[in-house]
C-alpha cells in the first residue's frame, strides 16, 4: 500500500489507476458523461478562464484553510460529492467515504442512488448530509423524508436536475446498466479485474449479500446484479416547486438545493426555504453542453448572498478549490477523483488524496498571501478574457 501511496502525487494520477482496476462497465458508469461530453468537459476547463492575482510579503507563518457553514467548522472548504454506486466500485465505499470524511474533519454526501443503507451510514458518521433522489408522488416523497430524519441525518440535499434521465450511451458503450445485466462479457471483465472482483465483488457479496438500491425509496429497491429485473425509474417530469415548499414543510433541518444554474432558480430556492444551494450541472450527467457551475457561481452567488453557495463540478486541484472560494462558494465537493481513490485503495487511499487536496490548498494559499479562505475575494483573480481585452 505504501508504494500505491507514493506513485499517486496529484488526484489525476488516480483516473489512471482506477481504469486499470475497475471493470469497464463500472469505470466507465463513474467517468463519463453524457452524449459527446462537452459539459464534463467544460468543467474542468473552466478553471483556466481564470488566473490568480497574488500579493507579497504577507506573513503566511499561520495559515488556515478551515471554514463553517451551517454553524458547523470544517477543516477545509471542499467535501465529497455524492457518488452513486460506490459500494459497486469500492468495498464498502460509501462507508470508507463516510468515515474518511469523518475524520479529516470534511463534510461529506451520502447519494440517493447508494448501495448501503442510509442509516448504516448514518450510524458511522452522524454528521454526513444525504442527497435525496424525489420519488414520483407525495406519499412516496413523504415516506422517504420521514425515513432519513429517523436515522438522524440534519442536512438534507435535494437534487433537482433529473427530470428525466440523461442519455448514456456512454454507459451502454462501455457495458453499464443499473442493475447489470450477467453477460459473457461481464464474467469476461470480472476475470480480467481479478483484485476488483475478488476485493470489492465477492468480498462484498460473501460478507454482506447482493447490493442493492438501498436509499431512492423508503424501501428497498433493485438488485445491482439482475438478469430480469428493473430499477424503478419513477417518473420526476411532473415535480415542480410545489414539491420543494412540501419538502420544507416536512424536513426540520437544513435544506439545500442541487443542481442549480440560474440565479432566478437560486433566488426561488431561498425564497421558499433553502438554507444552502448547491450549484451544477450534474458532473456533466444530464443536459450536454450545459454551463459549469464556475461559470455561473458569482451570478448566484450575488443573487442569494445570504446562504451559503456550493457548487461541484471539475475539481482536481487545490487551486481549482480556492478559485472557487474567490468566487464566493463556501464549499467546493469533489466526486470522480475520490471514488477513483476509494475503488483503488481504499481508506488509506482516500484519507491520501484528501490530503494532497489539502496540502495544495494550503501551499496555494500562501502563495497567494492570504491566511485563510475568508479572506480571498475576486480580487485575487484575473479572467483571461479581461487580460486579452487590456492588450
């Protein structure tokens, strides 16, 4: 382990280990996205639309990168983003991300589409926040948020972009499906990825069972694995904000937002209740060629200045995190590359690549001669565009 350790110096060295390690269809559902890409793409482009503006001979001696948003301090302004299926590429991952999470001192999303039991993960980190998928009628709707306060979640995350499901071929072309269908060519991949399918597969099905669709409902859900059956894909088309005012009514805690891109949707939210907005396009998921978060986060966050603004999408390096922050978001959660490290080498691997987040974050700040995220503002960056202009 120690030598894996050694050989992954930035998040961007674990996409390439995890390839190698996940089978194709299980690989290929975390990394792409949706029709050509052009939004996954986007996002990690977008940080290069921006450079930063630093100040010298600042007394850097004492920087802290720590942050609080809903009264609760954070060790550093980025989290763990939702990722669905973690158990699927990682054993136990939702676990291992909950508890690295947990003791790194970072917030972290448990996803609606998770193969573990919500309150199993509530159980071992009580301060995570949990993503929630709507279900197609109230009844159902009700069920689910009565069933997450009882495990003791108090940040609940609404995810709003998945009217409809996204066009994947990207998924059928790498041999996804949800559940996965037994085929030749899977058993061909299971045998072809022996660490996965022995470390992860059949470690998880020989302890613990079949995986399955634990968290979309207040019940159980589909199989991970099935010839014949379908995961229940209950229409969301009809939701609309009445839905949300609902959900305020009903949940105690906090309420945030995701999948938000226009300021009008962000001032609506706050307006009916939201304490938090979550600003993305679904990690280039659903709608292709949708603008990234970074692009329209200071239009949201000057439209709703008094909660606090995340966003996801793109983030590879602790400079992307403080771009961000002098944007004005609060959190930055970071998806893809802790999955890859979760699936690759489990919590040691992950508590490795939050820590090299970490450390960039706190080099970059003191480059830039600031002493903590709040104090980073627009002033500390330059757009290319604004550049070019100049000349």
């Amino acid at each position: 382990m120690m030598t894996k350790l050694r050989k992954v110096l930035c998040l961007d060295d674990l996409e390439e280990a995890a390839r190698r390690h996940l089978p194709k269809p299980v690989y290929g559902y975390i990394s792409t996205g949706t029709e050509d890409q052009i939004s996954l793409k986007t996002n990690r482009a977008a940080f290069n639309d921006f450079r930063f503006l630093t100040r010298i001979l600042v007394d850097v001696s004492k920087v802290s990168q720590s942050v609080t948003v809903f009264g609760q301090e954070y060790a550093s302004p980025f989290g763990l983003a939702p990722v669905g299926l973690s158990a699927l590429a990682a054993y136990r991952g939702d676990l291992v991300m909950a508890n690295a999470a947990k003791a790194s001192q970072i917030p972290m999303i448990v996803s609606g589409s998770s193969l573990i039991r919500l309150e199993t993960i509530a159980q071992s980190h009580p301060g995570a926040w949990f993503q929630a998928y709507l279900p197609g009628d109230l009844r159902q709707i009700d069920a689910l948020i009565e069933r997450i306060d009882r495990a003791g979640f108090s940040t609940l995350v609404i995810t709003a972009d998945t009217p409809v499901a996204g066009n994947r071929q990207n998924h059928t072309r790498a041999g996804f499906s949800a559940p996965l269908r037994p085929t030749l060519s899977l058993a061909w991949q299971g045998l072809t990825h022996p660490s996965w399918t022995l470390g992860t597969f059949m470690k998880t099905l020989l302890l613990h069972g079949m995986l399955h669709f634990e968290n979309n409902y207040a019940t159980r859900g589909a199989p991970i694995l099935s010839r014949n059956v379908q995961r229940d894909f209950s229409d969301r088309g009809h939701l609309d904000w009445s839905h949300f005012e609902h959900i305020r009514k009903l949940w105690r805690g906090n309420l945030v937002l995701k999948g938000v891109l226009h300021p009008d949707d962000a001032r609506r939210a706050r307006d009916v209740g939201a304490n938090g907005i979550i600003v993305s396009n679904h990690g280039g998921r659903q709608l292709d060629g949708a603008v990234s978060a970074l692009h329209m986060l200071p239009r949201i966050v000057r439209a709703c200045p008094e909660i606090p603004i995340m966003l996801d999408g793109g983030f590879r390096r602790g400079a992307d995190v403080l771009k961000a922050v002098a944007l004005g978001a609060r959190l930055a959660f970071v998806g893809r590359p802790f999955i890859y490290a979760a699936a690759v080498g489990g919590s040691p691997m992950l508590t490795h690549a939050i820590g090299l987040l970490r450390s960039e974050i706190a080099r970059n700040l003191a480059m830039l001669g600031v002493k903590s995220p709040a104090e980073l503002t627009p002033s500390q960056l330059v757009q290319i565009r604004d550049l070019v202009a100049e000349q």
